[in-house]
C-alpha cells in the first residue's frame, strides 16, 4: 500500500493567524466555497480540536472521509474515523484513495507543522488584513515553489468586505 499524495488546506491572515480561541477570527464564505472545492470527495485530516471548532450541522464534513488525529483513545463521533498519529490518519486514508489522489490535512496547526514538510500541495487563502489570534500557519519555505495565484495580481474583496487570495504551492 502506497501512501496517497498529502495536501495541507488552510487560510492565514497577513501575520499568520489562522485561528483564535478555536475558531476562525474572521467570516469569508468564498474561502468556505474554495475549501469545499478543494476537499470535496477527498479523505480529511483534522485534529480532534479542529474537530470540535466544526459547527455542528458540518460534523462530520458531508462528502468526505473524515479522520480525527486524537490522544484520546476512547474519543469516537458518528461518521468519523479515528487515529492515534498522523502516520495512522494517512496509511487509513490511503484505503479510499488511488495514490495520484489527494488526502487533505486540514488542521489545525499542531498537525499542519508535523506534516508540511512531507506535504505535496499547500492551498492557501491569503487575507490581506493582520488579525490577532492564538494560532499560526507553518511557515512555508523554500521546500515550496508558488505555482499558482488567483487573482494572478492583486486582491478579491469578499462580500464580507475582507481581501484575499488564493495562493497554490508544489513542493520543489
């Protein structure tokens, strides 16, 4: 059995942010619609607490084989997969997947810097604004080539009135 090809899915805000108390510091629903996009039919690999930063009426994350990285041996959820380690969560994804396919990490940042330097794909939603929060991005490195940015130039505005962008890393 072949391990599948790992992406790492999240959205950063200008200083790195990417969570606060357990929740997402800010509302972007096109960030919501690309993560749908990028993950939908594909396994996800989450935390428990990124778990339980899900809004209910998501959990489990409809489409999508969910797998919950927990210490907690005895922690279970209807609909969900459970794994003792990361290397447990994939070799359990690698059963749904062919090994061209993508098992999507998706949190929260404990689990994205034990895995991102193994990774193959980031997809990140850039916000151009600094905001304050408790949790942080890995840091992308020169192990990663950008390989795509949308827009191309400059910024979106949301509806929300929030700027960003889509930025897609390969591994070199």
């Amino acid at each position: 059995m072949s391990l599948p090809r790992v992406g790492l899915v999240w959205a950063e805000a200008a200083n790195g942010t990417i969570g606060n108390a357990g929740v997402l510091p800010w509302h972007l629903p096109e960030d919501l619609a690309h993560f749908k996009d990028v993950t939908l039919g594909s396994p996800v690999v989450m935390g428990r607490k990124t778990w339980d930063s899900l809004p209910e009426r998501f959990r489990p994350l409809p489409g999508r084989r969910n797998i919950v990285v927990t210490r907690q041996p005895d922690w279970q959820e209807d609909g969900v997969d459970t794994a003792d380690s990361i290397a447990a969560a994939l070799a359990l994804a690698a059963d749904d997947i062919p090994a061209d396919e993508f098992v999507w990490v998706i949190g929260g940042a404990e689990i994205f810097s034990a895995v991102i330097d193994t990774a193959d794909r980031l997809e990140v939603t850039m916000i151009r604004d600094v905001i304050d929060g408790d949790a942080v991005a890995p840091a992308i490195t020169e192990r990663w080539r950008l390989a795509a940015t949308d827009p191309v130039d400059g910024w979106r505005t949301s509806a929300s009135g929030i700027d960003y962008r889509f930025l897609r890393y390969e591994s070199n």
